[in-house]
C-alpha cells in the first residue's frame, strides 16, 4: 500500500513486522519460526492493543 512502512520489531520475544502510516501504527503481525521457517503469523488490528504497542515502542 502506497505511504505504508514496514519495520522490523520484536513482540514478546518473536519477530513482529509493523505497518505504519505516518506516525500511525496500522497493524501487528508476529510471527512464529520454526526451523528458520514462518510456522504461523498472527495480525493485530485492534485499536487498543496497538495503541499500547505503539506507546511501547516509543519507550524503546
């Protein structure tokens, strides 16, 4: 999507990528890697769960 950045971020001890736009968060997806191979991913889009996602990565 055109104006959306991806960065590399760690969740809970897994790989995580964030979509932003802007200073917005958009979305979360973790990622579970077994064998160096991406088992399951999981999408965050609740509003809340990102703003704490968000108010923590600003910590960092």
């Amino acid at each position: 999507m055109a104006g959306v950045e991806l960065t590399a971020i760690e969740i809970n001890g897994s790989p995580a990528l964030a979509a932003w736009a802007g200073d917005a968060l958009m979305s979360v997806v973790v990622l579970e890697v077994r064998d160096e191979l991406v088992g399951h991913a999981w999408a965050m889009m609740n509003p809340d769960k990102l703003d704490f996602v968000r108010r923590q990565l600003a910590r960092a």
